[in-house]
C-alpha cells in the first residue's frame, strides 16, 4: 500500500478546503476548528512537498497542484461513494428533505404534497424553504428545486443538474388594479406601484420596461422591493400593486380570475427551473419517485 494513503483523513479535510476555497467554511463542514483544518493542511503539504494552497484576500486558492490533486481526491471519493452505495442502497421507503425557494414552497409545493401522499404514502418529504442556495454535499439535503436564469452556475461533478421548465415572466395584478389602470400599453404601467425582488439584476422592471422601448432614465418607478415573491403575491393581491411573476407562481391565481396580466408583454428574461440532486446519493430508487411526480405536476407553459 503506498504510505501516502496513511493521510486519507488529510485527503478528505483538503477536498472540503479547496471546494470552498475556504478554511473556516471547511471547518464548518466537517464540524471541527479552523486551526485543525490548517494543521491538517500543513501536515498535508509536508508530507507531499507541495504548496498545495496560496491565500488571495479572504481566500485560500489552490495552486497548480492543488487543482490536479483536488480533481483526483474528487473522482476518487466519488467512487468511493459509489461502491458504498451499491452494497448499501437506500429502501424506495423513508424520507426526503427538499429544498427550494420560500416562495416555491409556501405557494406551489406544500398545498400539493397531499396528492404526492396519496400516491407514494411511504415517502415522507421534509420541506426546507430558504432562499440561499444550501450545499447538497453536507447530506441535509436530498433534493433541490432551483430556479434562475441560466444553469451553467448550478453544474459541480457532484450534482446532477436537470432543466425541467422554461417558465416565462408576466406582469400580474388584481382585477381591480387592472381596470383602475386601463393599461394598453407597457407605459401605462409607470403609474402604478411595482413590487420587485431586492437584488435581481436580470428580472426586473428596469429590463421589462427596457425591452418594451419605454424611457424610464427621467422617470422615479415607483418601486417596491421585497426579498421573497410571496411577499410581493400578498401585496398584489391585496390591490396594491403589480408584479413581474411566473406561471409557476401564480397561475392558480390567474386560473380563479383572483389576479389578471394587465399588460400581455413578456419579460425578456425568463425562469428555468431545476432538478438538483447529488450523483451518488443512496436515496436515488427514492429521489426518483419524487422528481417523476414533480415533472409530471408542474406546468411550464402560460
């Protein structure tokens, strides 16, 4: 057996390190001190008579032969993870946690669980609503259903990254704003308040207006901005105003006539929704069933 495998626990300590380009978020992890990932760090470069890392600011960034070690560790404990799974596969029965957008979960996913039950009563699915993109390689997440304007971000060698929906933006408002607006025209929506995600770039009422040929450099928006959609949906549905929204969010609404598109005017920009699940889980027979009943339920289409 080659000696350099004695440092396994090394091995794995500097994986987690070089992903996160980070000690203390190493540490974290794998649930240990800042100082014993930098001792194990510095055991590890010794022992190999490497420089293995460089630190840049606040982090620690690999070099040439961090990368190439670090490409090595990642297909070899992929592997491992594989042939652990193989000889201990998870039952189709038990439980998945899945993760997703507080949005996604309070107005589409939980009303809908019942009828995911009905049909699969030994799967129980814990939900978990945040709006950070939570780390599916610490194993508290099996399933992720992620939604942005592009994938390329998403894809890791861990991950299995599935583009299940193209779902276009609208702007929706309650009938009553509607025909207090008498919009014909996407300028006609200046005058109303407009209810926003904080920190979107790319989905936003400025690009909106921008592709709609409407001015709005001399113009104040009168611009609400929320961090979550469905706090943007109370709002809108309540009278006070109209936001940019997807099918998937509010096509239940537009369905029962409770919200109305003033403006038939698409956003340039739309929502891709993603499956995201690790490659080696062990709850594959499981996380299978679950994703074949979301793909069958959504709607991707306005």
């Amino acid at each position: 057996m080659d000696k350099r495998l004695r440092w396994l626990n090394n091995l794995l300590c500097f994986e987690v390190a070089a992903r996160h380009q980070s000690y203390s978020k190493a540490a974290e992890e794998l649930a240990i001190s800042q100082a014993a990932v930098s001792q194990k760090m510095r055991q590890l470069e010794d022992c190999l008579n490497v420089r293995l890392f460089t630190r840049q600011a606040r982090n620690m960034a690999l070099t040439a032969q961090g990368k190439v070690l670090l490409a090595s560790c990642q297909q070899g404990f992929s592997d491992i993870v594989e042939g652990l799974n193989q000889v201990q596969e998870a039952p189709v029965e038990g439980a998945l946690t899945v993760s997703s957008t507080q949005a996604f979960c309070a107005l589409w996913l939980v009303p809908r669980l019942i009828d995911f039950y009905t049909a699969q009563s030994h799967i129980n699915i814990n939900v978990l609503g945040s709006n950070r993109v939570e780390d599916l390689n610490d194993g508290k997440i099996d399933v992720a259903i992620r939604f942005s304007t592009s994938s390329t971000h998403l894809h890791k060698p861990s991950l299995v990254v599935e583009q299940i929906g193209d779902n276009p933006v609208f702007p929706v408002c309650a009938p009553s704003v509607a025909a207090r607006l008498s919009a014909k025209h996407p300028k006609d929506l200046l005058s109303a308040r407009l209810f926003s995600l904080a920190h979107e770039n790319r989905v936003n009422w400025e690009t909106w207006f921008e592709s709609a040929h409407v001015n709005i450099h001399q113009t104040s928006l009168n611009k609400t901005e929320v961090t979550s959609s469905d706090l943007a949906l109370s709002a809108v549905l309540a009278g006070h105003g109209v936001m940019l929204a997807s099918d998937i969010m509010v096509g239940e609404y537009l369905k029962s006539g409770q919200l109305l598109v003033p403006v038939d005017f698409p956003h340039p920009v739309s929502w891709k929704a993603h499956l995201v699940y690790l490659k080696n889980s062990p709850k594959h027979k499981r996380i299978k069933v679950f994703c074949d009943w979301l793909k069958a339920q959504m709607p991707f289409e306005r």
